[in-house]
C-alpha cells in the first residue's frame, strides 16, 4: 500500500475532523499549512493521522532515501561560564576539576587520530570559556584545513560565536568572514533550544538571544554558508512555543535558504536543574517529528538524533518524516549521554547503519555534510548480519 494511497483513505474519511481534514487537503496540494494550524496538529492529531501526512511530504521529496555520513565530534571543553538549567554537560567554573579543557595541540591530535579512516566531518563544539576565543578557532580551524584539506569542519554554534565575537569587540560580519577565511564550512544548529525569550530566559539565560541566534546564522547565509537548526523541546514549553520557534526558522529560511536539516532535541532530565520533570513519551517524540515535517516545507530534510533518542526509536522516526539519521558519530561524546540519553558510547560503524535503515525498508545513502551523495548503500550485502539482531526489525515502510 503506498503512501499516496493513505493519504487518499484519510482525505475519504467522513468521520476525520473538518479542520484536519483540511489540514491533509493542503499536505496533498504541497501547500503551507499556518501556524494555527500547526498548533491544531499538536492538540488534536492523532499519531496515524500525523503519520500519513509527514511520511507523504518525506517520500515525495526523498523517496525511501535516508541519510547518514561519517564524522567525529569534537568538545574543547565541559566547562562554561552559562548555567542552563536543562544542560547535563557543563562543569560549571566551580566544578572545573570535574571537566576537561583541551589546548590546540589536544585537538590537533583528536585529528590526527582519523588519518586514514573514511570520515567527511569534524564537528566542533562545547562549553564557552575566555581562552576559546577568535584566534584560538581561526588558529585551529587553519591548521586542521592545513593537515586534512577534505576534510569538511562544521563548528560551533552561534551561543559560541556570539560570546566570542562581543569579547573581541567585532561585528557578526567580521567575525563569521573571520571563520569563513578560516576554513569553516559549515555551522551546526545548536544553541536554540526554545526562542521566545518567556522560556529562554528561564532555561538559558544570559546566552544569546533567539534574535541573536537567528541573525548570526542569517550572517552566514549571505556569506554562502550552510547550517542547520534545532529546537530543545519537552520541558517547560508549551505547544505554542514551539509552532512560534518553527515559525522563525521558517520565516529565515524564506529569505536566506541557507538551513539544510531540521533536529528535534528532545530534553533528557538526569544530572540537571530540571530533573524533575518528566521526559515526554514516545508518541510525543514521533509528533515533533511529524508536525516539523509538516511544517517546515522550505527544509529539505529532517534529522532524528540517534545518539539522543537511541536506534530503535530513530528506526521508528523514519515513518514520521525523518529522513536523516546524523553519522557513526565516532567517538565518545558526551553532550547527550551525560543528560541521560539512549546510547551511553555513541558510536556505530557504518555497516551498522546501513543495517538499521534496511530493517525498516529504507535506502540507506552516505551523503557529506552538505548532502551530496557518497555512496548508495542499497544493494551493498556485508558478510556478517549476526551482530544486528538486536536492532528493530520493523514492516516496510511504503
């Protein structure tokens, strides 16, 4: 049964909601759905319902297409001088003896340690402190193009750029010139966590604005770059906060294009100031993904974070709209498992990838960062498929 066919059932059903209904009328005419709309999908959709209309808008701009690519991440440091209270992660100044500060050096042999393997990415972020400043990235930026010239640095968030770039007394133009000459390629979507400044001041203040946020990436886009975008959602937001957050993204990326991949985080409550909240449910997840699917119908993909939400739940996600599984991720890091996140040791070789995206009947694709494809994983057969049986093995999805 293929997805047009679903919609078409949903669009027959004479007991569905008018104002839904409605809602499917547009998905099926590839028309914007408003923020009213999208706050309805919230309050009234049923998971199926959101389901269909996200996995439609998926294979129509993707097919049965689902990406991945090989990187590493880097952290500087744990240690930072904002004290969010959702974040697992910081040491805090106070704490400094718990958290580690790499030098360049330190980095530059992280590096080294992936000469030779296949990867296509460094991401580079972490905790903001004082000697993590302008020279201190531009110098490490250069030297990393120096040593490995393939290789794509997508760094820092605009939490990092903001700080770093108020220190130096500089402008966001000149600093994000600065990083462009540097060798950045591209920025990653961190830091946004929820705009509006009602919840923002009240689990990160004393970061950069939303507004801030918004306009170093839009600095970027009109020098060229690409990045993603992200919100932090589950917490002590409502529904509104979170149409009003995609709403701004979208308003942007009307006018740069410059946003390539949406990824939902979902707020983790171990080792932070917000532990006693409770994480919102599975089905919770799979409506953010669907509903910013839905939404976002000027972003060419949505992202589910692995590593955060774990391998059965990001199989899953590929029925709701995701069509992007982030990489191997290979290494240790920290950000996500500190806060009590699925996978405690993220990390996962491609060939366990690929495996994950064929149980659910997908076509894994290697891509780089900026989605040029690297390799169809489609009809590649490895020798051993023991070691998967402990994956999801879900229906085909179509």
């Amino acid at each position: 049964m293929t997805t047009l066919h679903n919609l078409d059932i949903l669009l027959e059903d004479a007991h569905l909601d008018p104002d839904l209904k409605n809602i499917a009328q547009k998905v099926a005419g590839h028309q914007r759905i408003s923020n009213d709309e999208a706050l309805l999908l919230f309050e009234k959709a049923s998971l199926a319902y959101l389901g269909t209309l996200a996995n439609y808008i998926r294979e129509h701009k993707h097919g049965d297409d689902t990406y991945f690519n090989r990187n590493f991440h880097m952290e500087p440091t744990n240690v930072c001088l904002y004290t969010c209270t959702f974040c697992s992660y910081s040491r805090l100044i106070k704490r400094r003896d718990e958290g580690w500060e790499y030098t360049h050096d330190d980095m530059m042999d992280i590096v080294r340690s992936y000469d030779n393997k296949p990867v296509t990415e460094v991401h580079i972020v972490g905790g903001v402190l004082p000697q993590y400043d302008v020279k201190f990235y531009t110098t490490l930026f250069k030297a990393i193009k120096e040593h490995r010239p393939d290789l794509h640095v997508k760094a820092l968030t605009p939490v990092e750029y903001h700080y770093i770039f108020k220190k130096d007394k500089i402008s966001y133009e000149e600093g994000m010139k600065l990083m462009k000459e540097a060798g950045l390629d591209s920025m990653p979507g961190g830091g946004a966590e929820i705009f509006h400044p009602e919840i923002r001041d009240q689990i990160a203040g004393g970061k950069c604005s939303g507004e801030q946020w918004l306009r170093i990436h839009e600095v970027w886009h009109e020098l060229g770059g690409r990045s993603n975008a992200t919100m932090l959602y589950g917490h002590i937001e409502n529904y509104w906060h979170r149409v009003d957050h995609l709403d701004q993204l979208r308003q942007l990326q009307d006018k740069t294009g410059g946003f390539q991949t949406f990824i939902p985080l979902k707020f983790r409550n171990e080792n932070n100031q917000l532990s006693h909240l409770e994480e919102v449910s599975t089905i919770e997840d799979l409506k953010m993904y669907a509903i910013s699917r839905i939404y976002l119908d000027n972003f060419d993909h949505i992202k589910a974070y692995w590593p955060m939400i774990g391998r059965d739940m990001a199989q899953l996600s590929l029925a709701f709209g995701v069509d992007d599984i982030d990489g191997t991720i290979d290494d240790t890091t920290k950000i996500y498992s500190m806060a009590g996140s699925e996978e405690q040791n993220p990390a996962l070789t491609t060939e366990q990838l690929v495996q994950m995206i064929k149980r659910v009947g997908r076509k894994p694709i290697e891509r780089d960062t900026l989605y040029n494809v690297v390799k169809d994983y489609t009809d590649v057969v490895f020798e051993s498929e023991n070691e998967y049986k402990g994956y999801l093995a879900l229906p085909v999805m179509n």
